[in-house]
C-alpha cells in the first residue's frame, strides 16, 4: 500500500514558467500541503531544439544541493529533456521560497513525532513524481521512454520512485539505497539509536528505500563506491538483491558529491541503452572461486578491454576499510584473477572497449 496518492501525482502536470533562457526553462508547480500550508516547487525543465518526441530524465538532487540548471543541461546536449527540481523549498538561485516546503534537514528527515504530510521524504518524492508528470506530458517529450536519475538523497528518492512509478523506463541511484538502519552515514545511525523502537518500525516502515525496490519492475543502474560514507556497500548489496532486474557500477574509492555523482558515463549509456535503443552496458555475473581464483561469465556488445578485481582484507567497518584494484584476465566471456588468501570481501569488474565499466555482485569469504 503506498503512503502516497499515485493516481493524483501521476496526473498533475501544472505549472507556471518564472523565466525561459534558451532551452532552459525555470517553473514553479505546486507541491504538498506543508504544516498545513499550500506549497509550491521550483525547477528548471529543459527540451532540445528539434522535431520531438524525445527522451526524459527526471534529476534528483541530493544534500547541499538544489534544482542544478547544469545538470539540465547535460542531459539536453545528449538529446534529453530533463527536469531538475528544487527539494528544499527554494527557488533556482537557492533563495527561500515564502511558499516552500520542508527544509532538507535532518529534523524533516528523520522526526517522526511530525505528521507524515510534513515529512521530506513525503515531499520529496511527491515532487519527483509531479517532475515526472509535467516533463512526461510536454509536447515535445515521449512519455513512454522517461527514466530517473539521482545523487546521495536524490539516489535514496529514486530508490523509492522506481517502486512507486511504473512510468519510469529506467532508474539510476547514485550512492543512494535502503537499509539505513543498518548501516549508513554514522549521524543517521546516532539519530535512528535514540529513536525508541516503534519510531524506527515507523520510519523503516515509510521511508527505508528496502520497503519499495522489491517492487520495481524498470532496469537499474545502482552507481557507488568501494567505500561510500552515506550508502555503504553492505548496505547497497542488500539493496541490489531487491529489485527485478539490476546493473552494478562499482568505483573503486569514488568520490561522494554532484560532481562525482552525475559525471559517470555509464549513467548516460544506460540511459539510452533503456531509453533510445542504444548500445548496452556490458553484463557480468555472481563471481565464484574455484581453487583459489575467482572468475565471472559477462556478456555484451563491445569487447570487453579491461579487467579488474576489488577486493578488501579488512573485516571492520565498511565505510573504513581498505580496498584494492588490481588486474584481472579477460578471454573470451570470462573475467578471472587469482584471489588473496586472507581476503575478506570481493568483486570483479570489467571496463568495454567503450570505457563502459560494470562490477559483479559483492561476494563475502
């Protein structure tokens, strides 16, 4: 049962435009009642110049962020419309709307002795799913290919749309997934351990990303790093596991920001793998060992030129552990390298005659 009102939000595609600058055009749309007040959301929707219909892609900013124009952008100049929406009820310079909802913050976030209406993760994803109504219903746009991508936070929204809304072709969370009470940034666990119980059940029940995935029916590209802070990998694996049909892209280190998480190529190729027929992102199996080696079967259209194993001796927290990149051989539809002995986590990961890098599920020994 969803917490939201699909039907209406899938629906309303209303907005006003504030100001237009080529291609680009900053709106308002009405969001949510917030402390029982009418709201409304800024954002900037963006079309390229040509006969229609395209593709679209629905942008959700994470922490410290806000609608960014240049995102819009960048998906514009790859043939995409796309539309950026602010999440911290501010307009397009990151100024205070009169009219805005909930503040990104932890009290939005996390308290709840508020109502559910006034939550973010309630508004959150209620204007993600409005953005994807009015950028679905714009004459220019085919409606039918339209898929979501998001950074941190915006990662953990997209995570929960891609189980709410059955019009998305495509999901990319980067960094975000469920499980938060398990394992996450080390506040949110500070936060979760002074809940009492029945507030954690409450807030897993409604705002843990784990609750929707197993209901997403769109291909997903989860995008992360060894070692990510906010969205550790024990954490994304459990997620990946949830979801029909899931793609991994796994960095070794990758650095966690807006810049870090929309600058990954894969993230366009899968797009327009899901969205314009494009050439797919490679695909790489569960790894398993045999007499001290560890290989995996992949698939795909471009030869793959590189192979990697990553892997991990540390056995402590996994935000602070070690991990390696080394070389793995590739021949023919294997990928294989020889596995240290004392090692205690593991991955492999192959890179497309295209750059295109893919990482296989995570495996414990």
């Amino acid at each position: 049962m969803s917490h939201w009102n699909i039907n209406s939000l899938s629906r309303d595609a209303r907005y006003r435009v504030v100001s237009t600058d080529g291609p680009i055009q900053e709106i308002l749309f009405e969001g949510e009642p917030f402390l029982g007040k009418p709201t409304e959301v800024s954002a900037y929707i963006g079309v390229p110049a040509g006969n229609g219909p395209v593709p679209g892609m629905v942008c959700v900013h994470g922490g410290g962020g806000k609608a960014f124009r240049q995102w819009v952008e960048m998906w514009v100049a790859r043939g995409y419309a796309a539309i950026a929406m602010d999440l911290n009820g501010c307009d397009g310079s990151g100024k205070r709307l009169a009219n805005g909802g909930p503040e990104m913050n932890h009290e939005a976030q996390f308290d709840t002795a508020l109502a559910w209406e006034d939550l973010w993760t309630y508004h959150a994803v209620a204007a993600t799913m409005r953005a994807g109504s009015i950028l679905s219903s714009h004459p220019a746009v085919d409606g039918a290919r339209m898929g979501i991508t998001g950074i941190s936070w915006g990662g953990y929204v997209t995570c929960i749309a891609a189980g709410l809304d059955r019009r998305f072709g495509c999901a990319i969370p980067v960094y975000g997934c469920g499980f938060l009470q398990e394992n996450s940034a080390e506040d949110w666990l500070k936060i979760f351990a002074e809940m009492s119980s029945e507030e954690r059940q409450t807030w897993h029940d409604r705002c843990d990303p784990s609750i929707y995935l197993g209901r997403a029916e769109m291909p997903m590209l989860f995008v992360s790093g060894t070692n990510d802070a906010a969205y550790p990998l024990d954490s994304l694996e459990k997620s990946c596991a949830l979801p029909r049909d899931v793609t991994r892209c796994v960095r070794h280190e990758m650095g966690h920001s807006h810049e870090h998480g929309w600058a990954p190529g894969e993230i366009a190729l899968f797009a327009d793998q899901h969205l314009q027929n494009g050439t797919p992102l490679p695909r790489i199996d569960r790894s398993l060992r045999v007499d001290g080696r560890v290989r995996s079967e992949y698939a795909g259209t471009c030869a793959a030129s590189k192979g990697y194993l990553l892997y991990t001796t540390c056995k402590g927290t996994w935000q602070d552990r070690k991990w390696h990149k080394g070389p793995a051989t590739v021949t023919d539809s294997i990928v294989e390298a020889k596995l240290p002995d004392d090692v205690s986590a593991y991955f492999l990961a192959i890179e497309d005659e295209r750059g295109a890098y893919v990482s296989s599920p995570l495996n414990l020994r």
